[in-house]
C-alpha cells in the first residue's frame, strides 16, 4: 500500500512564503504536525529581522526544514514555487493552519484519480486571532455536502460570475507542480499576463483549465482573520487592485474558453459593474483611484453594449 511504505510515497513540498513573525510559530507547527511522512518544508523569509529564522530553527530539531533569507527580495510566492522539489506543492501562509490529515488526504485522491484532477482543495474554516473560530463567509460556506469531484469549468464560470473564490485561499490547495511549470513568466500568470492581488484566483484558473478538482467536505485547513491583514486589507491600492484584477480575470478567462455563454459573460461584466460602483462611493478611501476607477466602468460598459449587440443581431 502508497501510505504504508514510506519510500513509496511521492515527495510534497509544503511551502511557506513567510513575512509576518507573529502566527509563524503555529503555522510551522501545524506542517511538522503532518501525518504523511515523506513531505520537505520549505521556509522563504520575506521578512527584515530575525525572529521568523529563530523559530524555524527551533522547529528544525522536530524536522528538517529548509531555510532561506530572501534577500534579493524576489516574489517570495514564486520563490518557493521554485525552490519545492516535491511532486506535490502544498502553500501555507504563515498565519493559517494545516489539520494533521490534509496532506495524506490529498496526495491520497490525487493518486487515486490522477489526471482527471489538477487540484484538491477542502472546506476551510475561519480562525480569529487566538484560534477562535469564526462563522463563515459566501467563500468559505462548505460546497458539497460530500467528497466530490467538481468541474473545473463550470466551477470557474461560478467564481468569474459571482466574484467570489470558492476554491480557497494558497493554504488550502494542493497542486502537482508539473502543471504549472510552463506557465510564464510566474505560475500565477494567465495568456502571460502576471496579477499581483488574486494571485490564487488566477492559479485556479489556468489549472482549472486543464482538468476538473477533488473537494473535501471536511474542513483541512483554517485561514485566519486577525488585525494584521485587516488593516493590509485598507490599503487603497490593494482595494483598486482586487476590483480591477477581477476585470482582467474576466477578459483573460474567456479568451481561454470560459464564460463562453453570452449571458453567462453579461452576468459576470453586470456584477462587476456594480461592485466598481460601490467602490467607487468611498471617495475618501479611493481618493487616488477614482479616475482609474472611473475607466474600468467605462471598459465595462463598453464590454456590456458589444456583449448586448452581439445577442440583438443573433436574435434578430
């Protein structure tokens, strides 16, 4: 049996893009706690002090962990795209958890399914600042009321339409790195246009492409909500760029084939519309973006009209 002789097992590389010291500690636990055997941890330091490489090495005598200072201040997602060995390539931001299980878990179905799945992703919880758990939101709300296998299109379709990533957040996925390694100039590019706000999204898709995921109903993994990442949340410029990036995600992801049904593309470009709207009532907040704001209505409406053109003379 796979799971019961360890040096039959493929390698996952668990991958930490790591920057925030504060919830560290608990997140590498949470990998070192991993009931599969044959995993390697992989630490790149984004961070301009010591503490998160203190804490590595005083987990490296429960297991080996690879370390590394990313002084030259690379994507540090990428970075440790680069750097897995592993068949497998298992993300974990450094304030989210792990169950003992997700690993075994997943390499379980991907070996059992092979190429009919490109990802394996779970219900996943919300965690506060001291592990509290929170109620969930329209992300994180379970899919499936069983182990299913999911249509990679029609899941996209969803997600493109309703603005929302059902899929997960980078901790709660696990993919083969094979199949994303020709895809330039990052693995989270799509046609060769890189993003920079919904780098998962645009991770999901370009697999997605290729072929369809497992999803667990139970819950692998716990993505934390804590001040921290709020206040990173308030940034304007992450703010406009989450709104625009959905545009680009919209564009691209039909280019590839998806959203293929005229209404289907009209509902996701109308959702749209209506979210750079509301952004667009916080001026204060916005302040610096409301003329690029301004544009992408203007690119959507425009899309909106040629969208409704096309079906008046298909129905006429």
């Amino acid at each position: 049996m796979l799971f019961d002789n360890p040096a039959s097992q493929p390698l996952v590389s668990i991958v930490i893009p790591a920057f925030k010291p504060k919830y560290f500690d608990k997140a590498l636990l949470s990998a070192v706690r991993q009931t599969y055997s044959n995993i390697e941890i992989i630490v790149s330091d984004d961070s301009s002090t010591d503490e998160i490489k203190n804490i590595v090495d005083i987990f490296s005598d429960m297991k080996p962990i690879r370390y590394y200072k990313n002084e030259r201040k690379e994507c540090n997602d990428q970075k440790c795209f680069d750097l897995a060995e592993g068949e497998y390539i298992k993300f974990l931001c450094d304030d989210d958890l792990l169950h003992p299980d997700c690993v075994k878990q997943m390499v379980r179905v991907f070996e059992k399914y092979g190429n009919e799945i490109t990802l394996a992703t779970s219900k996943r919880s919300r965690i506060d600042s001291q592990d509290h758990p929170l109620p969930d939101d329209n992300a994180t709300q379970i899919l499936f009321g069983k182990d299913t296998i999911a249509s990679g299109r029609e899941t996209v379709d969803f997600m493109l339409i309703n603005l929302v990533n059902v899929v997960g957040e980078p901790t709660t996925v696990m993919f083969r790195k094979n199949d994303l390694k020709e895809n330039k100039p990052s693995f989270f590019s799509l046609n060769g246009k890189e993003f920079q706000s919904l780098t998962d999204l645009s991770t999901w898709i370009y697999l997605l492409n290729r072929g369809n995921f497992f999803y667990f109903a139970s819950t692998l993994s716990a993505f934390r909500i804590h001040s921290e990442q709020i206040s990173e949340q308030g940034n304007p410029y992450l703010k406009f760029m989450s709104v625009v990036e959905w545009y680009n995600l919209i564009k691209e992801a039909r280019m590839m084939g998806f959203l293929h049904d005229p209404t289907q593309y009209q509902m996701a470009l109308y959702n749209l519309k209506i979210v750079l709207f509301f952004k667009l009532s916080f001026p204060d907040i916005l302040k610096p973006y409301q003329e690029e704001f301004k544009k992408y209505i203007n690119l959507v409406e425009k899309d909106l009209a040629e969208v409704n053109c096309s079906q008046e003379i298909f129905h006429s």
